[in-house]
C-alpha cells in the first residue's frame, strides 16, 4: 500500500462521536404486551386510521410539500399560534435534531437535567456538541444557575421523560429569561398535563417548544413531531431539518386526527389519567412508591431493575428498566437507583403487567 493510501484512510475516519451512539434496543417479540415506550395503548384515531387505509397511492410518485404547508396550518391552529410559528419534522425526535444542530458550535456544551430522555445526549454528540447533566433536585426541580452555566443550548422535559414529574412554570421561565442560547421544551407528554408553556415564545425569541402525534395521538408510526417557537427560530430550525421530511401519508393522517380525531384524542387522555392512578394504587399495595406523574407511565423504583425487567419479559411483558438513577426519592435510595418505567394501558394491560411485576420481584427476591 502506498504512503499515499494510508493517509488517505487516516484522515477520513469516521467520527469518534458517532461511534459512541448506541443503536436503538431491538423490538419486543410478536406477541408481548409492550409497554416500554410510552405510546398509546388505546391504539390509533379512527380517522387518521381510515385515511392511512384508503389512501390514494397515485400521488406517490411525487414530493410532499416542502415543510408541510397543510399540517402546519393545521396545528398552528390546535396550538393557538400562527402557521409561521411552527416546524414540522419527521418525530420530534427530527425537530430536536436540527434544531440542536442550527445551534451551539463545535464543542459547545448542550446542557440537561438528568435523568432525562435519552436521545438527547445523543443528538448532542451526533451534532458535535457536548452533552452536560444536572441533576434533578429531590423536589424534582431544576438547578437553573448550574443548568445555564456556559450552556448553547438548555434542554428541558416537561413533564420528564423517564421521571413523569413536571417542572415548577417559574423555573421554567428563568431559563427562558436568563439563558444566553436557545432553550427547548420538550412537551412531548403536554396532552397528558393539559399544561404548557407555548405561550411564552410569543415573548421569547429563544424559546422552542416541542410536540408529538407518537404519544397522546396515537400515531407512532407516522413519525410526525413539530415544534413551536418565534418566526425567526422557525425559519433557523426549517433550513437545519431540510425540505421533505413529513411524508405525504403522514402528512395526510396528522391534518385528519387534528380536524376530527381531537374528542377521541381527550378521552384517551382521560383513560389515560384514570389508568394512571389505578396503577399508581395497585403498586402502592404491592409496598412500592412510584415518583409523581404528569405524564402516560410510572417510574417505579424496584430494586434490581434490570434482572426484573428480564423475568417479565419470559412473561411476555416488556417493560423498560434503568439503572444508576440518582436518589430523587426515598424509594430511589432504597431501591439504589434502579426503577422501571411502565407505559399506562387500559386495564386488563395493568393487571397483566401488574402480576408480571409481581412473579418477577418473587424469583428475584
Ligand atoms: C417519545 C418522546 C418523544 C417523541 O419522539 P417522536 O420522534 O416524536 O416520536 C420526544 N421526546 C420525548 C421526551 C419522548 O419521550
């Protein structure tokens, strides 16, 4: 080999960061009761659901709209802001991508609480930032001086994924107010809180908020996300995504859930919070302590976690296990930083995953 061709490889390598992103977990077998992502148990909108069966497959053979004209004008409407104010992406998970990558430059710091969802991390690395953790406080608040501190961008998600818990509305105003970067919200389970803070980036050309149809709408599997933020943020976080990236399917199921699926939508919701607190009240008898949830799943802290999640898997339960949480709760303390995450479903789910949990913690103990 010449000197040539081994300088050549040396210097296009592939990066180090993106080597250190994991690939995603594999799907739970056919079959199981998955109950690991937050989703929505009840299923998809009936709307949405015929519009993606009978879908007129001719106009496949062109491009959907550039940034989803249609949806956007959809959802600045369900939201309550102009269409200017609003970015489409393929999930939110896309929105996240590009708006991290319009800002902060090459090793600048993304700042988030921890534990927190997972991707952003992630995202942070893939977009040659560096990620920084600040721990959540055991009043599961935030610590707005060492959160802000040399920060490009602050990450917040409320309410917290795997946490459940919110966030107090003024701390999330200091960020806003006192952050020298961009600052995003995360609402991806707001539907859930009948809470946001969208309102205030009317007043804040820093601020972007961030939804999903893959939770409390049901539609995982279109992969449609948006953001909401001023005119100007949107036009920034439009150019990073590029055009294309909400199919003309998607797009096309998202515009009917938002013009006739909504009362659906907020009975799910309200199952969804009923569940909640059924499950909430069936683990409490089995003398564990879940953290306080806004949101569509418990974290509940169990000793072994991951050893656990293992035998309710051989039961066909698929639940997500952590581990090295820090000690928010006297039940994180005693559990040593091990809790699972348990999606909320209708009831014949809960009392299946419920007896899962049970045989699991007996084979463990
Ligand atoms: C599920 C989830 C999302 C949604 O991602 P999509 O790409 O829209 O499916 C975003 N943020 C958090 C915190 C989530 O838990």
């Amino acid at each position: 080999m010449s000197i040539r061709a081994t300088e050549a490889r040396a210097i296009i390598g592939p990066r180090a960061d993106v080597d250190s992103v994991p690939l995603h977990d594999p799907v739970p077998a056919p079959g199981a009761l998955d109950l690991s992502d937050n989703t929505n148990r009840w299923g998809a909108p009936p709307t949405a659901a015929a519009v993606l069966a009978s879908f007129d497959a001719s106009s496949f053979a062109r491009y959907p709209s550039a940034y989803s004209g249609e949806l956007t004008t959809a959802i600045a409407s369900y939201v309550g802001v102009e269409p200017s104010m609003v970015v489409t992406g393929c999930g939110s998970d896309d929105v996240l991508d590009a708006a991290i990558r319009a800002f902060g430059g090459a090793a600048s710091v993304l700042a988030h609480i921890e534990p927190t969802f997972g991707m952003i991390p992630a995202f942070a690395r893939l977009n040659g930032l560096r990620p920084r953790a600040t721990c959540l406080t055991t009043a599961y608040d935030a610590d707005v001086t060492a959160l802000l501190r040399e920060a490009a961008i602050v990450y917040l998600c409320v309410p917290n994924n795997p946490t459940g818990t919110g966030l107090p509305r003024d701390t999330i105003e200091r960020v806003v107010r006192e952050a020298r970067g961009l600052v995003i919200v995360d609402e991806a389970y707001a539907e859930f809180t009948r809470g946001s803070v969208v309102d205030l980036v009317r007043s804040s050309e820093r601020l972007l908020v961030t939804r999903t149809f893959s939770k409390a709408f049901g539609l995982a599997g279109i992969r449609v996300g948006y953001g909401i933020a001023s005119p100007s943020l949107v036009q920034r976080v439009k150019r990073s995504r590029g055009p294309y990236k909400v199919s003309t399917i998607s797009e096309h199921a998202a515009v009917s859930a938002l013009s006739f699926d909504r009362a659906w939508v907020d009975a799910r919701v309200d199952d969804a919070i009923a569940m909640r607190g059924r499950l909430m009240t069936l683990l409490r008898g089995m003398s564990l302590e879940p953290l306080p949830s806004q949101a569509n799943f418990l974290l509940v802290p169990v000793r072994d976690a991951a050893r656990v999640a293992g035998h309710m898997r051989e039961s066909g339960v698929v639940v997500r296990a952590f581990t090295g949480l820090p000690y928010l709760s006297q039940a994180l303390l005693e559990s040593r930083g091990d809790a699972l995450r348990i999606t909320v479903a209708p009831l014949p789910e809960i009392e299946r995953a419920v007896a899962a949990l049970r045989d699991a913690r007996d084979a463990c103990a």
